[in-house]
C-alpha cells in the first residue's frame, strides 16, 4: 500500500483517490474554430513520458477535492503534491 498525501487531508492510502489525466492542458482560446481532428486531438492526445509527470488527482473517498502532483511513472514515487492553486514547482 502506498499513501498519498492530500493538501487538504493529509496521508491517506491511495485506494481513496483517482487519477485524472495530466496536469496544465490548457483550453483553447477559441474552441469553436478548431476542426474537428483539432478538437480531438486536444481532447484525447496526452503526454506519455518516462520520468516526472504533472498529473491530476481526486482525492474520491475524503474531501472530494482535485490536486496536481509530479509523479515519476517509473517508479511511481510522488516528487511534489500541490493544490490548484499553486504553481507546478520545478522537477529535475
């Protein structure tokens, strides 16, 4: 079992969360005059790499709230765990 650290709970065991797809996709500025391959594309194409990633968690089973944190997909050690409202920290 691995525990993850809520900003707002603390650690808990990370059965009580969701994963939520990567971190800091920004929206387009104009949704309405992408094509549809370009929609899809914002849609459904994702980062896959090796190493730390910004992702987004739901803490599902405690507060319900959403957080970002950088996980390293080899390992899957959590670097940093941050609130929506905090800036992505630098990662090595």
């Amino acid at each position: 079992m691995q525990l993850i650290t809520c900003p707002y709970c603390g650690p808990r065991e990370e059965a009580e969360f969701h994963y939520g797809g990567q971190a800091h996709v920004p929206h387009p500025a104009d949704p309405g005059s992408l094509s549809d391959e370009e929609w899809a594309h914002h849609l459904f194409f994702r980062d896959n790499p090796r190493g730390p990633f910004a992702e987004r968690w739901v803490h599902a089973l405690g507060c319900r709230r959403w957080f970002n944190a950088v996980r390293d997909t080899v390992s899957y050690r959590f670097h940093h765990i941050y609130r929506l409202d905090q800036a992505r920290p630098e990662t090595p």
